[in-house]
C-alpha cells in the first residue's frame, strides 16, 4: 500500500475484531482500502463474504481491477445459479467472495450456509442503510450464530450519513459496531501526504457568453420565485430552501422527505413547484454542459410537456430563458434586409459549395428561406460553447510543448504523451472529440439541421391524423412537400406564426437538397465524401453524403444519450453507465490545416472506471469539475510523486458550475464537523457485540394466550411459547418485511411460491403490495389473477396493501375523489376486484410495522402454515391434478361460476347453497321449500325452481 493513511486505515480495522464503521472523503480511493483488506485476509480466517448491491458495482469493478494489477487472485461472485451444494463448499473454502444481500439471506434461513467458518463480512455502501434493510438482518443472524465474525462497514459519501436525525448511530447500532473511523480530506495525514508532491495546476476561467449569463441570471431568478413560493406555505424548513442547496440532486430529496408525510393535503400548486424546481436546476446544468442547439431542443420539448401545468413558466423572468436560447441559435430577420445582402451571401456560398459536396449541405443561408409569403426569415448564428475553443487552445498548447521540449530518455519512458479529457457524461465526450476531430462550427451546423428535421418530422407525424378526421379518403402529404401555409392553432400558440413558417421553410429547403444531393451522388461512390480525419470505435462513418442518413448515424453514435437527454432527462446516467466501459479516444487527431494535436483520450465521470491507474495520462484536463475526480487526481499524483503531471480546470467564470463545485467542497466539510461531533457524544450500548441478540429475543410482543393464562394450570407457570413461523416467498425479500417480521419473533420459511407472497397459516394466504406496485398490477391485470388464484385454494386471501413509513397515509388527497366511478380511479379498480371476489379481505397497513403487527394478530388463534403443501398449490402435476390440496380437489370453479348466474342466486345466498348442495344435480332435485329455506325466501325459490323446471321450446 503506497499511502500511509491507508495504511493506518487497515491498521486500525485489524486492531478490533468486531469491526468498524469506515467513512471517507469521496474520491479517496475506497476501492484500493477494500482491496488492500482483501489480499491481506488469509483463507485460514475463514471465507469472507462481500455484501453486493446494485449501487456498488462500479465498485466492485475497481477493487476486481486494483487486485489484478497485483496479480492477487480475484474473488469470483456467488450467483443463484449455482446449486446448494456448490454454493456450501465455496461458503467453507476460506476465500472472499461477493454475494448479494437478498442470496445471502435465504441462504442464512434455510441453514444451506455454516455461519461458524465465516471470517466476516464486508458492506460496501453503509450510507443507504437502514434498521429495516436487508444487510441488517443479515448482521442480526450472523451474529447470533458466531459472535467472533466482524463486520467491516465502507462509505465514501458523508453527506449522506448525517441526512436524518442520528444516522450513523442508528446505522452502527443496526450493524452491532462499535468504532467509528472518520478520514475526511482535511485530516493532517491526508492532507500532509497528498500535498507533498502536488501536481502542477492550471486554472482557467472562461468567460460566458452574454446570452449564457442572461439565461442563468434568469432561471436562478425564477428558481428564487418558486422558493419564496414555497415557503409561503410553512410546511418546509426555510433553512434548506436556498438556491445553493437547490443546485444539488439531494435537494429533491430534502423537500420531498420534509413534504411525504403531508403530500395527500398539498395543492397542485405546491406539488408542482416541487417538480418545477428539480427542472430549473436541470436547466441550470445543462446550460454550462450541453451546446445551444441542444439546450433549445432541451427547452422546446418541456414547453409542450409542461406547458399545461407547469408554475416556473408564468414567472416573471421566464420568457427570457426561452428568447435568449433561441438568439444562441438564430434570430429572424426581415426578408428585405435579406435582399440587399443577398450578393453576398451567394459569394460566400460559393465559397462554401467550392470545399465540396458535404459542405454545400450547410450552404442553407438566408437566401433560400427569402420565398416565404411572410416575409420573415432565419439567419443562423450558432453560438459555440466558449469552452471549446479554450480546450483547443490547450490541446495545441501542449503539443506545442512537447515539440519544443528535448526529451531524455529518462522523460520519454516515463511520459507516454496521453492527454485525457475527463467530461460529466458520454454525449459530451463524443461531442467534444467531434470537435476536435472536425470544425466545431460544422458539428453546430449538424445540430442545427436535425433539429430542424426533428421539427419537420413532428409535423408530418401530426398532420395525416388531422386530414384523417377531416378527408378520410384520398389526401395524405407527399413525400419531402411540407404545407408550410396552413399552421395549427396549437402552434401558433406556442411560438410565433411567423417564426414557425420560417423554421418550417428551413427545414423544408434542408429536406429538399437533401434529395437532390442523394440523386446527384446516386452514381457516385460515396467513399470521398468520408470527411473525418479519424473515426474512433464507437462512432458511425459518414458513408453517404446524405442528411438523413448522417442524421441516423449520428443518432447511433450518441446510443440513448442524447435522445434520452432530450426525451427523459432522468435516464441520462443509466444509459450512460450502460455505454461506457472504457474511455473515448482520439489518437493524433487534428483536421486539414490546422495544427497537430496530441493524443486525446475522453472519459465520462458518469462511467466511474480506474482510468488513471489505466492510461496514467501526463495531462489531465478536468472540462467538468468534480470533486470526487480531483481527489482521484491528488491520490493518483500522490502515488506517483515522481511522475511530472499537469492539470487543466476549466470554469466558466461567475457561473453555477463554480458555485456548485465549491458548495460541495463545504457540505463535504460540514458533513465531517458534524459526524466529529456525534462521535464524542455517541451512545453505544455495551452489549453492542450481538452476543446476546438471538432471532426470538423479541420480549415485546409476548403471545396472546400467555396474556391471559390461568393461574389454577400448573401452578400459574407459563406455558411453552410455540414458535411462530411464516412461509414467505423469496421474491418478497427484495423488500424489509422478512426482517421486521424476524424481528418480532417469528421463524422465517423462505420457498418459492406459485399463489401468494406470505402464508400465515392453512387458510390465509396474503398478497403485499406496496403502492406503486399495486398500481402498475392494475393495469397489467396481474392482481386479478392473483386474487383469483388466491380464492381459488385458500379460505380467507388477502390483499396487504401497505403504504410507506414516511409518506401520506392515503391514496390521493379528498378533494380528488370523484364520487363518479371511473375506469382510471384506483378507488374505482378496488371497489370492482372486491365486488368481483366477495371473500377477499383488504389490508391497510401504514407502516412495515404495522404490518407485523397484523401478522401477529392474525396468527394468535390460527394453526402453522404447512411448507410442503404452500410449495405444491398452484403448481399442477403431469395430469394436471393439483396434488394433495383438498380445497382444489373440492373446489369446481366452473361450478361455481354456473351457479351464481342462475336466477334467485345472489352474493348473499350462494355460500349456503354450496355448503347444503353437493352438486347442481342434487340442487336441481330439491323441492321449492327446500329451496326456500337455503334461498331465504320462497321468491327467489320460486324463481330458480320455474328456471329449472322449464322446458325445452320445440318446433312442431
């Protein structure tokens, strides 16, 4: 281990047996720690287990990379698809392995794993924990089965232990630790050993355009409207609510966790201010990462999906967001003053139409826009990010260097030359090595024409429906003729009459010479028209001059990322971790005439990979700061003190981007005070080692009939408690309901069920679902074969629908319910499933305790459920016989059914029938008093006995 700090970090752990509680400054290189830990660990320990979850893979791939480069061995993970017997000789052969929390428990319940040869377990995210959480329950029985094992907790995110009230104590309690090891960035060790050798560091304001700090200045004014706004309600702390808080992703948490429990009485006005919050600070982000033609594309698709409900929109300052975007990236102009100028601008495109055929395509000028009736046309200007030409500068700066530098051979082994550009996302590295690699005014000119075309796709995608309903037969628009006379009402709202029949003649001359370059190279090959000096894996080569087809291939390229920025903003990071395994690179690019660039290498943040342990680059040039890479940058620097290192921090000065950087920095700060704080206060309990924790030490809820024990029986001793068991099946584990239910006392039985998700006794089966799930079962019709299955081999089903702790006890506020019965309504959906299954029963449950509460009551007079039979129901043999279920050898569905539409049969009358009755044959044959009596009236008798009785019309 290089760093000392580490080192002590390790030591520290070893020193206690238990364990502890790790939490470090972000960017402090956790996964090195974890895997110095592990290649220290010796199988004559025993087999140490590391706790995977879906937010700690980016992690495992590091500590997997930093223990091959040591050429370790490296831990493989345990799947569900191995066997149990092979999964028990991996738990007993000493090694490390991951393992996810929810194979691991249902390994610890059914006794497949033997506890006393584990050395202990890792958790690898400790600041998303909880009481209820899945690694708790694992922790509990773990430790009541070997006290010696010791749980090793990591967190590299400390603001998110102090979010709450008490959270790390609450989460080394949960954990049974007892030490808690604090390592911020400000700690003397760090800071002395990451200082000592500092890398030599460039810091370069740029300055943002005019309309860049107008439209900032705006958005932060409105966001500040919306604030005061929501303060005006005094149901939010006033302390959190400022604009520096709002530029953080957290802050939606703060005001949503402060709002849950009173959403239901919220009025749509504060509800939408929530929402229009976290997209002000979206925009906010987006103005200094994406280019202007993006960020307008951006803002045209939130005022039609926003425009109806949206707060922020009818703000004072608003309109100027949405005028400045649109002078980034053009402006309109009369059409005379087009004509005075039009002799130069046919030299000029001349001029253009000289370089060659792709060029001609960006000739699309003023002067082809000028047969529009409303004399009103587009002149483009296409601002460029101010960014890029600094980063250009830099690139030629530092090849500059390296030509003018003499290099020994000392230097030349040691600088390999790689330059690496580290960006927020993927779309932003393609879009800068496009830059580099092409004339950045050529990529704004191809944003341009797409958006352009996106505009006249739209339309031609409405239009049809619209000539559908008017002249369904005959009329349809041809292919590349756009009526751009005849503007829809809707249209003409949201952007001027004028300004939309202008865009449209654009995009309609684009289409056209389009078409007309696609018939002239038709001919031709279209190899020379390949203009990219290098074309790195993962981009798609322009092989035809074509517009459209460039337009797919670059929609390609992008692989959900720019579609989905401008589509769902949301599922920007999951794509991009999904499409960056390794970094972007451009190696010697540089375009004709121009001077050379070095080797260029682009890495996404998002895609959280060792790139500098992997490319050990000699320039870094941070284009989006982040303070977790500048920590990376420190240790990385730190670890090789000789190597010569420089970095480049590109701000945009005066911006959100600064401010948001530094923020960080000091919530970071703050965080640590704070947990410095609660560590000299903390109240650990003395038994905090788990010993004396078993799995039935819950004295709370004693049984009911120990409550009421009579003392004459045996002396008044109390009788032997049975223990309680619940069937549970092993998709449920993915919630914390198993483990409140453990903890209440009773043994959990985890198996695969066909009907059912918790099996309290012979004759209760429960259905949980939680509320999104039971909305999305609707409208699937999931739940109502459920509930039928669930009628069909249990006496009593039940539907457990169980709300969050922290959210509205409701499902929608009272004024929202219509006394009408809506297919939509989900009081409506409710009132037909009971309506449809009389005998089922619904469970409203706030709270996951409250939910074992019920179980608990439900179970006090009901006998043990039976695991083989839970197994077998619902599950048909070869003769499609279910095996050993009376009920569903009894139980004739069809029967059934047939009988409750016969005349006189009712909800109210059918169950004493079925009871009375043991086939409709014997019904059919029973006399009208009988009838009468089992009916309960000599009416309804009546009628069903003259329905039977009835015969059979023939024709003579």
């Amino acid at each position: 281990m290089a760093l000392k700090f580490h080192q002590q970090i390790v030591s520290d752990l070893l020193e206690d047996s238990n364990g502890g509680l790790v939490i470090l400054s972000s960017g402090l290189s956790l996964a090195k720690l974890i895997a110095s830990l592990l290649i220290i660990h010796s199988p004559s320990q025993g087999t140490l287990l590391l706790l995977l979850s879906p937010a700690a893979q980016s992690l495992k791939s590091r500590i997997l990379h930093y223990i091959s480069s040591l050429d370790s061995p490296t831990p493989t993970e345990i799947t569900a698809d191995l066997p149990a017997n092979q999964r028990y000789s991996l738990y007993t052969s000493g090694s490390p392995f991951f393992i996810t929390p929810r194979i691991l428990i249902v390994d610890l319940l059914t006794q497949r794993i033997p506890v006393s040869s584990l050395a202990g377990i890792f958790i690898l995210n400790a600041h998303s924990l909880s009481e209820t959480s899945t690694e708790a329950f694992i922790v509990r029985i773990v430790k009541s089965l070997n006290g010696s094992a010791y749980i090793r907790a990591f967190s590299d995110r400390p603001q998110a232990m102090v979010s709450g009230f008490a959270k790390t104590e609450r989460t080394m309690r949960a954990l049974f630790l007892r030490r808690l090891h604090l390592w911020p960035r400000f700690q003397l060790d760090v800071s002395q050993e990451l200082e000592r050798e500092p890398p030599e560091v460039v810091d370069i304001r740029v300055s943002m355009s005019n309309y860049m700090v107008g439209i900032q200045k705006a958005i932060i004014e409105v966001m500040d409207a919306c604030l005061k706004e929501m303060k005006k309600t005094n149901k939010v702390d006033v302390d959190d609510l400022t604009v520096e808080s709002g530029l953080f992703k957290s802050f939606d948490e703060i005001v949503r966790r402060q709002l849950d429990p009173i959403w239901h009485t919220l009025g749509k006005r504060t509800k939408q201010l929530v929402s229009d919050l976290k997209t002000l600070r979206k925009l906010l982000d987006y103005l200094v990462r994406y280019d202007a033609v993006s960020f307008l594309k951006f803002l045209d698709t939130l005022r039609v999906s926003e425009s109806y409900r949206s707060v922020w929109l009818f703000a004072e300052s608003s309109y100027k967001i949405f005028d400045f975007a649109k002078k980034r990236v053009y402006r309109l102009v009369k059409a005379s003053d087009v004509k005075s100028k039009e002799l130069v601008k046919n030299k000029s495109g001349k001029k253009r139409k000289s370089k060659g055929e792709n060029d001609s395509v960006e000739a699309v000028g003023g002067e082809t826009e000028t047969n529009v009736v409303t004399g009103v046309v587009i002149e483009e200007v296409l601002e460029e990010a101010p960014k890029w030409k600094v980063l250009r500068e830099i690139l030629e700066e530092t090849q500059e260097e390296r030509q003018n530098q003499t290099l020994s051979e000392e230097e030349s082994s040691d600088n390999n030359g790689i330059v690496l550009v580290a960006c927020k996302d993927e779309r932003s590295c393609m879009q800068l090595e496009d830059c580099i690699t092409n004339n950045p005014q050529k990529v704004m000119r191809e944003e341009w024409e797409m958006y352009l075309l996106s505009k006249i796709e739209l339309r031609s995608v409405q239009t049809p429906q619209k000539k559908k309903q008017k002249t369904p037969k005959g009329f349809g628009i041809l292919d590349g003729v756009v009526p751009v006379t005849t503007i829809q009402n809707s249209e003409g709202s949201s952007v001027g009459r004028q300004e939309h029949e202008a865009l449209m003649a654009a995009a309609s001359f684009i289409r056209k010479l389009e078409k007309t370059i696609d018939m002239a190279s038709g001919n031709n090959n279209p190899e020379p028209h390949v203009d990219k000096a290098s074309c790195t894996k993962g981009k798609a080569k322009k092989d035809s001059p074509s517009l459209r087809r460039s337009i797919r291939s670059c929609n390609k390229k992008t692989a959900n990322s720019k579609a989905e920025i401008i589509k769902d903003p949301e599922n920007e990071e999951r794509a991009s971790e999904a499409s960056t395994s390794a970094p972007r690179e451009a190696n010697a690019v540089h375009s004709s005439g121009a001077r050379k660039l070095p080797p260029v290498h682009f890495y996404a943040l998002e895609s959280d990979q060792p790139i500098l342990d992997i490319l050990k680059p000699s320039v870094i040039i941070v284009y989006h700061p982040d303070m977790g890479f500048v920590r990376e940058i420190e240790v990385y620097k730190a670890e090789n003190p000789l190597k010569k290192l420089k970095v480049y921090f590109l701000f945009y000065d005066e911006s959100t981007e600064v401010q948001k950087f530094e923020a960080s920095i000091r919530r970071e700060n703050g965080a640590f005070e704070s947990l410095i704080r609660q560590k000299s206060s903390m109240m650990i309990p003395v038994d905090q080692d788990g010993l004396c924790m078993g799995s039935n030490s819950s004295t709370e809820f004693p049984a009911s009939s120990t409550q009421n024990s009579i003392t004459r029986k045996a002396g008044g001793r109390k009788e032997m408690e049975k223990e309680t068991q619940v069937i549970v099946d092993m998709r449920e584990f993915m919630s914390s309901l198993p483990n409140v239910l453990h903890q209440k006392g009773m043994k959990i039985i985890p198996v695969t069920l066909e009907v059912g998700d918790y099996i309290l006794s012979p004759s209760i089966c429960v259905e949980r679902k939680s509320i999104q799930d039971l909305f999305q079962s609707f409208t699937s019709g999931r739940l109502f074969h459920q509930v039928e299955m669930m009628s069909r081999y249990y006496r009593i089903p039940v539907l457990l629908i169980e709300f969050s702790q922290d959210k509205s006890f409701s499902f929608q506020s009272a004024s929202d319910i219509s006394d009408d019965v809506t297919p939509y309504n989900i009081i409506s959906k409710l009132s037909l499933l009971v309506l449809h299954f009389p005998r089922l029963r619904i469970l409203w449950s706030r709270s996951l305790h409250a939910t074992a509460e019920i179980f608990t009551t439900l179970k006090s007079n009901q006998d043990e459920p039976d695991e083989t039979r839970a197994v077998r129901v619902g599950v048909p043999s070869e003769e499609g016989i279910i095996e050993n279920d009376i009920r569903a050898e009894n139980y004739n569905t069809s029967a059934v059914e047939f009988l409750r539409r016969l005349p006189g049969v009712s909800d109210a009358n059918y169950r004493t029938i079925m009871e009375k009755c043991k086939s409709l044959a014997e019904l059919a044959s029973l006399p009208v008093e009988t009838l009468a009596e089992l009916m309960g009236g000599h009416k309804v008798a009546k009628s069903l006995r003259e329905f039977l009785d009835a015969k059979y019309p023939t024709l003579l």
